[in-house]
C-alpha cells in the first residue's frame, strides 16, 4: 500500500507539472521572445532561450507609438468598468438575495438567460444603439455597455446567499435603511467576492479588443491591444518582435493586480455559492 501511495503521488505531481508546463510555457516564450532579434523569432526551428538579447522592440513600443496615451486609455477604461461592476453588480446581487419584492424569481431566471446568450449575438445592436445615441469614438460607448454584467450579478447573489439573513434583520430592527444596511453591513463582508469580481472584470476589459476596434475610430481613443494590434502590423508582414513587447506590457498590469488581491480572489472563488 505504501509503494501504491507513492506511485499515485508521483503519478499526480507528474500530472501537474505537465499542466503548469502548459499553461505556463507559452508566456515564458512570449517573454523570452520579447527581447530576441526579429529574424530569431522567426527561426524554423525556433531557439527556445536567446542566442541574442535586445531591447529594440520595447524601445520601438515606447518611442515610435504614443504609449502613454493608449495605456491610459486602457487603464481608464478598465478602471471605470471594474467600479461600474463593483457597485452596480453588488447592488443587483443584493437585491435578488436578500430582499423580497415582487418578480424577484423572474429576474433572477433573466439574469441566468442572459449568462447563456453569446457576447458576439448582441454585439451588432449594442454598437447600433451606442452609435445612435452618439457615443461612438467616445469613452462613454466604450464604458457604459459594461458597467454590469449578468456573471457578475450571480458571482454577488450567490456569494450574499453565505451571509445570514439574521445579520441583516438585527440591522433593520435597528432602523437602518436598505442603503445603509448595504453599505456599512454587507459590502465589508464581500470583499472575497468583489475582488474575485474586480480581477475578473479588469482581466476582461482590459484584454477587450474587438469593442474598442469598432467603437474608437480615432487613434486618440485606442486601447492598447487595439494599437498594438494595428501598429504592429507592417505592409507585407507581422512585426513580431514588437507584437510580443506590446503583448508583455499588457500582460504586466493584469499580473500585478492579481498578485495583490489574490488572497481574496482565492478565497472568493472558494465560498461563492456556498450557503
């Protein structure tokens, strides 16, 4: 029994570092590459560690595009819809736990349609009414159609159905409005759920790049992965070298925000849905 034990243990640190391997593998290239010469990145067969290490591409990345003004742009955007989803998310969510009213069943069964309609079904009328509405190449039609969103509403909703309702009752027996009670009793009690919330969103708004390809028609509303995308692309071919720089610096922000909260990310995706 004890050499079986062994072999299943090594069977299964076996099996993860293949995973990590997989997963892991290709952003070490990406970064490795990042500072490889254009024509060793192109090499058949490709070098897995650099024969010859240059900064050219991120020099490229920072002088030759207005860098501050794309990152901005994508800091501001995902910024404003991370708060969006924070505060109107975790107001919808607790709502539809811990409040009784009228209809309350069929908006949470609209809330879960919703999760299964494809992003790509409403993208046609969605910029129609952004555009009618004259918000096209401006950072509110970039903004506004993700304030909130249907998985954030449920990631909330199941995370207060955790907190007991005794709790909040003792809160209105001592006169406090609904706001309040939100405010100063449940919202510091979410803090896993929102920062699993918060990574989530800033993750994906921050990656968002067919939006804002349609929506920005100037280069002074660009995001970043749309510049990148647009700026690296030459006359006959890909720029490589400078796609896998610009693909570094995107990746940076989201690392970071990660390494922060996730602690709370952690624990969030834990006891979300647990009652």
């Amino acid at each position: 029994m004890r050499r079986r034990d062994v072999v299943a243990r090594t069977s299964l640190y076996a099996a993860l570092v293949a995973g990590l391997a997989v997963v892991v593998g290709p952003f070490v290239w990406m970064l490795l590459s990042s500072v490889k010469p254009e024509g060793e990145i192109r090499r058949v067969p490709p070098t897995w560690w650099p024969e010859t290490v240059t900064l050219e591409h991120f020099r490229r990345l920072f002088t030759e595009l207005d860098f501050p003004r794309y990152f901005g742009n994508s800091l501001l955007v995902a910024v404003l819809v991370t708060a969006g989803n924070l505060v109107f998310c975790s107001m919808l969510g607790y709502a539809l736990a811990k409040i009784e009213f009228a209809g309350r069943r069929l908006l949470l069964l609209v809330v879960l349609g919703t999760l299964m309609v494809p992003g790509l079904a409403v993208f046609v009328p969605q910029f129609v009414l952004v555009s009618n509405l004259g918000l096209a190449n401006t950072y509110a039609g970039l903004v506004l159609p993700f304030l909130a969103g249907p998985f954030g509403v449920f990631l909330m909703r199941q995370y207060l159905m955790s907190i007991p309702d005794e709790l909040i009752e003792a809160a209105r027996v001592d006169g406090a409005g609904e706001f309040r009670i939100f405010w100063r009793v449940v919202l510091p009690l979410c803090r896993p759920a929102l920062a699993t919330l918060g990574i989530l969103t800033f993750l994906t708004s921050w990656n968002n790049f067919l939006w804002p390809l349609v929506v920005a028609t100037t280069e002074d509303k660009y995001t970043l992965p749309v510049a990148l995308a647009l700026f690296s692309v030459g006359q006959h071919r890909i720029n490589l070298g400078l796609a896998l720089a610009g693909a570094v610096v995107v990746v940076l922000p989201v690392l970071v925000v990660f390494l922060l909260l996730q602690r709370h990310f952690l624990r969030g995706i834990a006891t979300t849905g647990l009652k």
